[in-house]
C-alpha cells in the first residue's frame, strides 16, 4: 500500500466564483457566492479566488465577506497590472487568515499590442505592480496571461522579473485552449530549468478546455512539475470551460499509481457540491460528463450490467461514495415523515436549516402525491428550487392553467404577484409555453430578450420531474433562471419568472462600471 503522506502535494485552486463566473448568465448572487464558497472552504480547497474585487461593488463586498468567513482557505483576489486594481484587491481579501493577491498582465505578441506597451515597457510594469502587491501581502500570484503563445525567451524573462519582485506563485495560463499536453509539460521544464529562483516558487497550471484538453494538460504540467492546478466545479467557465476539480482530483486519486500526488480534497462532498455549483450557476450537466454526469455510474448494457452485478470493479473505475454519490438511490414516498427526509438530504450532502428543511417537505409532500416514487435525484431537483425562490422576489407565480389544442392558438390563464398585489391576464402562443411567457410578458413587460430555453427530465417516466433553464439577456446584463415541476409548463414559467427577478435585482445594482462584465479583464486565464 502506497504511503500517500510523503507524496508531492499539489495545491488545488479553484476559480468557479470568478473565472466560471465569467461564462455568459452564469452571474451568482451574493448568498450563492457565500454559500458556494464555505462549501468549498469544507470540501479542503487550498485557495478560493472569490471573484476580481475592483469589477463592481457587488463583486468587491462577496470578496470581502468570503474573506472574513474563510476557516481553512486561502483567499485570493484578482487584479490586473496597476495600483488600482492591486490595492482595491487587498482591501477585499486582507482580512482572511491567509489573503492572496493575484494580478495578471497579457504577455503574448497578441495581450501586449492591447496596453501597448513593448518588452521593455511590459517588464517594468510587472516589476513595479508585482513590487506594489508584495509590499502589501506576502502570498502574491502573478500570472502571464496568454503564457502558452508567448515567446520562450521573453516569457522566461518576465517570470523571473516577477520572482525577483516578490511573487510566490506563477500562474502559466493556456488563456485560449491552445496548448497540447506534450507542450504543457515542456513549458512547465523550461521554465524550471532556465528561469533563476524557479526552484524557490510553485509553479501553476491554468487551462482552458477549447481543444478539450484542459484536465490533460493540467495533469501533464503537475508531472512535469508544476504544484499547483487552477480550476472550477463541473469545468465552469468562459467558452469551452475550465480544467474541472473534479476530473483532476479524482485522476490522481484513482491512478496514483503513475500520478503519485496527493491534494487536501475531501471527495466525497464533490457531488453536492457539483449539484449546487450547477444549480446557482443554471449551467446544468451534461449527462455524460466524467465523475459528476447523471450517467458516470450507470449500466445499461446487458454484458456490463452483469458483470457489474458480479463484482462491481468489472466496469466501475472508482465507488459512488468517493465522490459522495450513494448508489442505492432509494425512493422515499408520501409516508415518508421529516426525519426521514432530513436524514436522506444530509445523506446527499444538504445539510439544511429547520425553516429550510420545512419548506422542502411541504414541496416534497405535494411531489408525493403526484409521483409515486421520489428519487435523490428529485429531491436535489426539490433542495435546489427551493434555493431559487426567496420571499422577497419581486414576481411570483401564484396560479397558471393553459388550455391545449390540436387547432388554433394556446391558451394560458395566469395570476402573478407583482411586489405582492395579485394580477391575473389570459393569453395565447404558438404552445402552452409560448403562450404562459407571453402572459409573463403582458403583465409585466420588459425588453429582455430570452437566449436559451432548456428542459431535461430529472428522473425517468411519464411522472418525472422537469428541471427547466432559461436564460435572458437585457441591455448587456445575463442572467439564468431555473425551476422544477412535473409539470413542464408550470417549471418553464417558474423559470421564466426567476430569470426576471435577477433581472429586475440587476437593474437596481446597475451604476456605471459596476458590471462585472463590463470591466477589461476577459480571461485571465
């Protein structure tokens, strides 16, 4: 048996509250950027990058409150190459017990045309910032964003520049999805090898999933000697996304045998997490993604249905539990009382309030009575609605009945409370959903436009439940709505209405350079 305490550790540092947060309508509001956040804390992530303070007041205020509620993690915060943003990110994350300053600047031929500064003048910008960050926090993070398209000499050059002016750690970002995991590694040994005090620093990996290569590079740059990996939840990010934590962690847990490192992740908290994350975020799973997809762990083939029912390690790489997914999947009914359904949600990784857990057996009961078997995957479906829907909500769907038929328009009866005061409209579309969002629309009008509509079945049968996501688009701003019922018509419009009310939470944070999209930072990654 291998003794995994005297294996290299490599530092596991995820960017889900800001470079996943950077993926079109996958905003998070202040509570799920909390909430996310101590799950991460918990689950022993190394260093949390809470978001890029100087982006917006509300992006500066998570940052700070995660930073005073941290226990185990290191916090860290974004800035790009100027005393602004480096001090205004200190500010942020200076009361965590341990802060981190990370600033960046583009090194490529491609980033440095974009300040247009030449060689000389980029490397005595870094000097300088680096310098500043490091005066005020010892843990700083530099990173040359666009690292893999930025010329060996130069970027040799640059890195040992920022090693000289107090950097800790050097990020090497694939910003683009460029690099190939051959040429990961080799980056990684270059860099080792010729940059002077490289041997005093950890090295990171950052990659992006364009060329669907990111975990593979990620883990070929730890091979090759890198220490750190940067990464979200279900690979969250811009584009193609993120190396996912999950898909790293779980690879040099399952084959330590030729990655003999080790990481400080609790495994078994991934799924919940990975529900949560996907949840908040709208950005729903594919079913066939590794480690966290709906089918990572099922069989439907004969041959490996019985071979699994022989000795489960015929088709099965890794347990359920490791990550947290409890294979038994037993269904719970309308005589199922609260204990049970307490005891069950903690089994799944939701540890919830008493106010909370009242909520969701009030929902729970009703989904009873209309399914005959309630599923985890249902009850998640349950918790993470009930997350969406908070009694403030300036528009709420009190009462909906369409009428469908094979000739002629839908129709949709509505009522909505709008800021408490009952309004009821009739409609008509080109389907029952049409017709409840043009319902939606005539009592409360506004100009968003609607970019994505989605429905996928949370179980199997005609009584499954559908999870609903949609996402809107208004003056710049994005946002995701989500919602679940059995009735698809019912959780399109619950979506719908959930998409409005982060809209309308938007418009009242707006001020000029408060939108965290709108500031210049693209990828840092």
């Amino acid at each position: 048996m291998t003794d995994k305490s005297t294996q290299p550790r490599v530092i596991i540092f995820d960017t889900t509250l800001r470079d996943g947060e950077q993926s079109p309508g996958a905003t998070m509001t202040h509570d799920e950027k909390l909430e996310i956040a101590t799950l991460l804390d918990e689950m022993g992530v190394d260093v949390i990058e809470a978001g890029f303070p100087i982006a917006s007041e509300g992006d500066f205020a998570a940052v700070s409150e995660i930073a005073r509620r941290a226990k185990n993690s290191t916090i860290c915060g974004l800035a790009r190459a100027n005393y602004k943003d480096i001090d205004r990110c200190w500010e942020a994350v200076k009361h965590a017990p341990s802060p981190r300053i990370h600033t960046f600047i583009g090194t490529s031929p491609l980033h440095r045309a974009i300040p247009n500064l030449d060689m000389d003048q980029m490397a005595e910008r870094i000097h300088d910032t680096v310098t500043h960050a490091r005066n005020l926090c010892d843990n700083i993070q530099w990173s040359p964003m666009d690292a893999t398209r930025t010329e060996h000499d130069y970027l040799c050059r640059v890195v040992e520049i920022a090693i000289k002016a107090g950097a800790t750690t050097i990020n090497i970002p694939d910003t683009v999805g460029y690099t190939a995991p051959r040429e990961s590694a080799d980056l990684i040994r270059m860099l080792l090898e010729r940059v002077p005090g490289a041997d005093s620093i950890i090295f990171a990996t950052h990659c992006h999933n364009d060329l669907g290569m990111a975990t593979a590079n990620a883990l070929a740059a730890v091979e090759a000697g890198a220490r750190q990996i940067e990464c979200t939840i279900n690979g969250l990010g811009e584009r193609a996304g993120n190396t996912a934590l999950e898909e790293v962690v779980m690879a040099m847990k399952v084959r330590n045998d030729i990655m003999p490192f080790q990481t400080r992740i609790d495994t078994t908290k991934i799924m919940g997490l990975s529900r949560r994350v996907a949840s908040v975020s709208g950005f729903p799973v594919q079913f066939n993604k590794a480690i966290v997809g709906k089918n990572a762990f099922l069989h439907e083939s004969g041959i490996h249905q019985d071979g699994v029912l022989k000795n489960v390690e015929t088709f099965e790489i890794m347990r359920p539990e490791d990550i947290g997914l409890h294979q038994k999947n037993i269904a719970m009914g309308k005589h199922s009382g609260r204990a049970a359904l307490r005891s069950k949600l903690r089994e799944m990784g939701y540890d919830l309030a008493d106010n909370q857990l009242n909520d969701v057996f009030v929902r729970f009961k009703a989904l009873a009575d209309r399914k005959k078997e309630v599923y985890d995957d249902d009850l998640a479906a349950l918790v993470a609605d009930e997350a969406t829907m908070a009694e403030h909500d300036h528009l709420q769907v009190k009462r909906l009945r369409v009428v469908c038929g094979t000739e002629g328009p839908q129709e949709a009866e509505l009522t909505l409370s709008i800021d408490g005061v009952d309004h009821a409209i009739d409609a008509t579309g080109d389907g029952p959903v049409d017709a409840a969002f043009n319902a939606v629309k005539m009592l409360f009008p506004h100009r968003a436009r609607l970019q994505l509509y989605q429905v996928h079945a949370v179980t199997e049968g005609t009584d499954a439940q559908a999870t609903v996501s949609v996402r809107m688009e208004e003056d710049g701003r994005i946002v995701t709505g989500q919602s679940a019922d059995t009735d698809t018509v019912v959780a399109s419009t619950k979506a719908y209405v959930n998409a409005l009310n982060k809209l309308i939470v938007r418009r009242q944070k707006s001020a000029p350079g408060d939108d965290v999209k709108s500031v210049n930072y693209k990828d840092v990654s």
